[in-house]
C-alpha cells in the first residue's frame, strides 16, 4: 500500500506533464476494461512504451479498471452485442471481419467488442479530467500535502529512496 | 524532450519476443493438458498423452502415445494410439483457422491394459445399468413449477366445460322457445277456455252438444295436436336430458384425462414404461445424446436475415459475420488410421471432417473395418447443404464379435461380468435437422454371466434365468427431431429395470398426482356445481307435465 502510495506521490510531483499521466490513466481504463490478452491491447502496450507515457500511473490504474471490468461484464456483453448486430455497421464489421487483423482483434466477441467500446469512451472522459485534476493537485494541494506528517514519513522511508533513485 | 524513449522500443520487442519463446515452450505442455482435461471430462475416464512436439516449419503437430481409459473398467484402455500426426495448414491459420491435409493415425489399439486404474476421482463413474437405476433424479416440481406446467396445458376439461356450456344454452333457447313463449301459453289458455266453454254450454242445455258438434270436433283435433307436440317435445326432452348427462359425465372425467397426460408429459403417466423412455433412454446412447446435443447448439440463437448469427462460445457470444475465406473452422481433408492386435485387425478412412461442416463443401466420410473373432463395420456419411439443411446417415454392424469378460454392471453386491457370448449389432439411419430415424440392436447369443455370489431374492432368481437364456437383447429406437428426441428402449432386461425401480417410480408418480390433480381443480374450478346444469333442465320438465297434465284433464273431461 506504501509502494502504491510513494508511487502515486512521485508521479504527481513529478516534473512530467500532466497529459503524459492522463495519456496514462486513459491507456489503463483500455488496458483493465477490456479481455488483456488482445490484439487491441499491444497497439497500447506499444503505446504506453514507446512514448512517454508515465508507467507508475498505469501500472497502479490498471488493477482498478480490471476490477471494474470484472463487475461490468454483463454491460459489455449487451453493449457489444448491440453494437455488432447494429444493422448499419453490419457492412463495415463484415468488411473488418475478413482481414487478418480484424479475424485475430476478437472484435466479433461481443464482450471484447462492448468493452472495447466503452473503454474507448472512458478513455476519452478520462484524459482531460485526469489532466484538470493533477493540475488543480499541483497548484493548490501540492503544498498543502507536503506538510502532512503521513507525506513526511513517506518521503522519510526506504520506498521514497527506493523510488527517487 | 524526446516524445520516444529508446528504452521502452526495446522493452517492447523484448516482451513480445518473450511471449514468443514463452508460448513455444509452454504451448506443448498447455495443448496436452487441454487435450487431457477436456477428453477426460467427455468419456469420464482419464485420457492421457505421453508428449505433444509442435513444429513451426512446416506447422505441425505430433501426438505421441494417447490413451483414453475406459471408464467401465479404469485398468484397461478404451483406445490407445501411439501416433497422431498432422501437418497444419499455415495460410488457413492465418484465417484463424485449422485446415489438416491429412491426419495419420497409426499404433491404434482397443482394450489394451493399463499399468495404472483410468478412474477419474471425481469424475463422471462408471454408468452402469443398476447405478443408473438407483441414481435416476426423477422429477422433484416446487408447486409454482405444477401451477405453470398445468396453466400452460390444453385441458380437456376446460373444453368440455365450454361444450357443455355451449349445449345447455342451446337447449335454454329451445325450451324457451317451445314452452315458455307468449304463443303457446296462449294456445294451451285458448283450448282451455273452449273447453269451459263448450262444457258450461252443454250443462245447460244437452242439445247443445248436437248443435256445439263441430265446435267440439274441432277442439278434440286441436287438443290431439297439442298433445302430440308435447308428445314429442317429451322424447326430445329425453334425447336433451341424456345429451347433458352424458356432458356432464366427460367433464367429470375430464380431470383424470389432464392430469395423465400433464404426468405422461414429464414421464411419470406410465410408470416404468413411460419413465424408460423420458429417462432411460438417453443414457442408453450416451454418445448420441452428445451429437444431438452438439447439433442443437449449432444453430444459430438469432435469425434474422438482416442480423449476423450468433452463437454462444465458451468465451461468451460470438457474432459471425459473412465469412470470405470459404472453409471451415477446422478442417481434416483426409483422415487414416489403422491398427492391430493379436486378436483383430482395423482399418478405416474419412474424408471432410469439418466443423462448421456446411462450409466444407463436400460430405464428410467415415468408415471403419475391424476384423477379428467376427467383423464389425461403421460408415457415416454426412452431407450439409447448409446451415440448415442436413442428411447424415449412419450405419454399423458387428457380426459375431466374441465377446470375454465384459463388465455388464456394478452393483454395491459386485459385478456382474459377461464371461462369454457373441455379439451382433446393427445401427442404422439417418438424421436430419428436422427429423431423426435411428434404429440400434445389440444382441448377444448364448451369454455366459457371472454375477456376484451373495446374490438373493428377486436378484438371485434373475441371475440364474439370465444364465439360461440364448440371448440378450436390447432394441434402441430414436425418432422424433432434434429438438425433441423420443427414445424407446425394449430389453430383455425390462422386468430387471422394473422390479428395482417400480416401486420408486410408483412412490413419485404418486407424490407429483396429488399435486398436479389440485393445480388442475383450481384450474377448472369447482365441478361439484355441475348438477345446475341438469337441475335447469328439470324446469322445463315440469312445464312439460304440466301442459301434458293439463291436456290430459281436458281429455277426461271430454
């Protein structure tokens, strides 16, 4: 819990952008969501590596959005089946559907297809809200919460160190 | 600040060549257990492979010392191969799709021993004949269930209720109409007053019968008339008072007739007659449940042209859309396999295994020859137009095939163990989506059975006559479609099946009755008020004596 903590306060105080941990919180929501073993989901691991994209964030997001996935699968699974059997999509999914790509995305699953959708949506609600939020945290809570005692213990400990090195 | 961190490229190479080299070596060890677990769970034995060699160039597969225990005697094998191997066809897997060349099977062998029992310790046990008996889950309904089942049955009461309902009414407006209407009181009033009439007349003066002569003639003929009318209306009064009794006499019954066949249709209207084939039947042919069971689920749960199918996976609905690569999922263009023994010999071939089999263009074939102590054979020959439409016949024969030491079944006494006998068998016909012909024989001659020693009554007595019969029979037949299968089962067996669960079925059958009779006499409501019916038409009766009565005086009188 202090790991997750020292990790969460470091990313904050970090000097990287705010948008490099919204990118962060967005890719998570995709990454917990959806089923992890997809095709979708190493378009995002590229993602999330190759740029600057703040990994503590993600990692630490990660389990909360797969835990909400877990609990909404039910949702996604009428949601995909919606969106598949749409009939004015039908050409378009039948189109994806015989190319290689769309035959190994699993995009015809209704589960993979319904989460997919509205992580895609979370994602995009997410990135500015987790971007208004950490600039609101850096200008006015900031301070405020480097004078707690529980954020000096923090700092104090080996995890800080562990962390800051 | 650099937007690509160098580091993270590298990771990312990394891990997906990780994952890679991981799959490659764990994959052997992920398609055996899969392979293990999942054929174990369908035959209730344990299935086991020695080791699984995949290689990627060309894509292959190499199946090495397969053993599928028999789940009747977990110390021998079912079915032992000691080699499958396959060749995949890389274009297809790129579709997603498992597209075989030709699969050889060699080293294939039957009843081969095991070192170790194949008994699975949770697993499905052995299904023996008793053990089915004592384990059948006969039907246990919650009243709500009854209620449902009755409210959605076509009673019979019901209908007769309305017919009587629908008669008596017709009759109301007949009698009404003959005895109550304004016309005919009058009539009756009019032959009265002529009658006082002409009396008084001819009290006061006698002549005047001489004089009042047509006057009385006249009357005399109208009386005679009316008389007849009632005369008739008396017999039709009788054929309506019968037609009501008789009404009343279907509807009385009407509830014993529901609730037969509300029990016929859980399987529970003919004791153990009705119960075989809701219950035992099925687990005669375990195996073709499986089919039929597998066929059902083929089909599509939505059907709507404008709609993709669907269809449920175990990873949750899959929507298939039109697919362009024209092949099925999994596909065996040509099949070998052979084997022998010391006792026998087998071959067979097949041809176009696929699945789904309407994409695979041509008819998918089977056949097998073994040769031995007898000959045995089994062809199937399965021809999917499309979707929808499929012709698959079947056909085997075993021909007398020696048959040592075959565990029949396990009671808690002991086994019971054929020694020795010939068996015949034939299994013919054809099954389509909407229909199902399928006829199985299986006879064996001159049996040799051992049963278990401390054996008495009733067992003892069948275990003795079992010995002295020249054969053992049982006739499986299957019709009906594959939605609603209907398997009837005639055994020589049969008085073995009923003494043991006669008396259980007899105990439910009496349990759900009860039940059922009282769903159903809420359903038709109260019979006991059917006596109105004929009590109305008793009024009409009375009217009739009393007009006849009436008519009569007047003829004394006269």
């Amino acid at each position: 819990m202090l790991t997750i903590l020292a990790k969460l306060l470091k990313a904050l105080n970090s000097e990287q952008s705010p948008n490099q941990l919204a990118i962060a919180v967005s890719l998570a929501a995709i990454l917990g969501l959806t089923p992890f073993l997809s095709l979708h989901n190493a378009v995002v691991l590229m993602f999330a590596l190759w740029f600057r994209v703040n990994l503590s964030i993600l990692l630490i997001s990660y389990p909360l959005f797969a835990f909400i996935g877990y609990l909404l699968s039910p949702v996604f699974e009428n949601v995909g089946l919606s969106i598949l059997q749409s009939p004015s999509m039908l050409e378009m999914w039948e189109s994806f559907f015989n190319t290689v790509i769309g035959r190994w995305s699993n995009f015809y699953y209704s589960g993979v297809m319904g989460s997919l959708a509205v992580s895609i949506i979370a994602a995009i609600i997410l990135f500015p809200l987790t971007r208004i939020a950490v600039e609101a945290y850096r200008e006015k809570w900031l301070v405020k919460i480097e004078q707690f005692k529980v954020t000096k213990m923090l700092k104090a400990s080996k995890f800080w160190h562990l962390y800051s090195e | 600040m650099k937007v690509i961190r160098l580091w993270g490229v590298i990771a990312f190479f990394f891990l997906i060549a990780l994952f890679a080299a991981g799959w490659y070596l764990v994959a052997p060890g992920v398609v055996k257990s899969g392979l293990e677990s999942s054929g174990s769970e369908v035959l209730g034995a344990k299935v086991e492979i020695d080791t699984i060699e995949l290689s990627l160039f060309p894509t292959g597969v190499q199946i090495n010392g397969l053993q599928a225990a028999d789940p009747d005697q977990p110390m021998q094998n079912l079915v032992e191969i000691e080699q499958i191997r396959f060749a995949l066809d890389t274009d297809a897997l790129l579709w997603k799709k498992l597209q075989i060349d030709e699969l050889n099977l060699t080293g294939v062998q039957v009843g081969t021993k095991r070192t170790t029992s194949g008994e699975l310790a949770k697993g499905r046990a052995a299904e023996q004949l008793s053990q089915q008996v004592s384990s059948i889950e006969l039907p246990e309904l919650t009243e709500s269930e009854i209620r449902a089942m009755v409210a959605k049955a076509d009673l019979i009461t019901v209908k007769r209720l309305s017919e009587l309902d629908a008669s008596q009414e017709l009759m109301e407006a007949y009698w009404k109409k003959e005895l109550d209407a304004e016309e005919n009181k009058k009539q009756i009033k009019v032959l009265e007053s002529d009658f006082k009439r002409l009396t008084n007349r001819a009290k006061e003066n006698k002549m005047n019968l001489l004089t009042d002569r047509k006057a009385w003639k006249k009357l005399k003929k109208d009386i005679k008339k009316e008389k007849k009318r009632i005369s008739s209306l008396n017999e039709q009064f009788k054929i309506d008072q019968q037609t009501i009794k008789t009404q009343i006499a279907a509807v009385k019954a009407g509830p014993k007739a529901d609730l037969k066949a509300v029990m016929d249709n859980i399987g529970l209207g003919n004791g153990v007659a009705g119960l075989s084939d809701k219950f035992l039947g099925p687990e005669f042919t375990p195996w073709l449940r499986k089919a039929i069971d597998l066929m059902s689920g083929m089909k599509s749960e939505s059907g709507s042209s404008d709609q993709a199918l669907v269809y449920s996976t175990e990873q949750g609905l899959k929507v298939q859309f039109k697919d362009n690569q024209l092949f099925p999922d999994v596909l065996i263009k040509k099949i070998n396999l052979s084997g022998k023994d010391e006792k026998w010999s087998l071959n067979g071939s097949g041809a176009n295994l696929g699945y789904f089999p309407w994409l695979v263009g041509r008819p998918a074939t089977l056949d097998i020859e073994m040769n031995g102590s007898g000959k045995a054979d089994f062809s199937l020959l399965s021809d999917w137009k499309d979707e929808n439409e499929m012709q698959t016949k079947l056909s085997s024969t075993v021909d007398g095939w020696a048959v040592e030491n075959f565990n029949l079944m396990e009671t808690d006494l002991g086994s019971w163990v054929i020694k020795s006998a010939r068996l015949n068998s034939s299994l013919d016909g054809e099954i389509s989506m909407d229909k199902l012909d399928l006829s199985l024989s299986v006879i064996l001659n001159q049996p040799n059975i051992k049963a278990p020693e401390n054996l008495t009554g009733w067992q003892k007595t069948m275990a003795s006559s079992l010995n002295q019969q020249k054969q053992l029979s049982i006739d499986v037949k299957l019709t009906g479609t594959l939605e609603q299968p209907t398997f009837k089962v005639n055994s020589s067996l049969d008085s073995m099946f009923t003494q043991a669960i006669g008396e259980k079925v007899k105990q439910q059958a009496e349990k759900l009755k009860g039940k059922f009779s009282e769903a159903i006499s809420d359903k038709v409501g109260d019979l006991g008020e059917l006596e109105q019916y004929t009590k109305g038409l008793e009024q009409w009766s009375e009217k009739l004596k009393l007009n006849d009565g009436l008519l009569d005086g007047l003829k004394i009188k006269f």
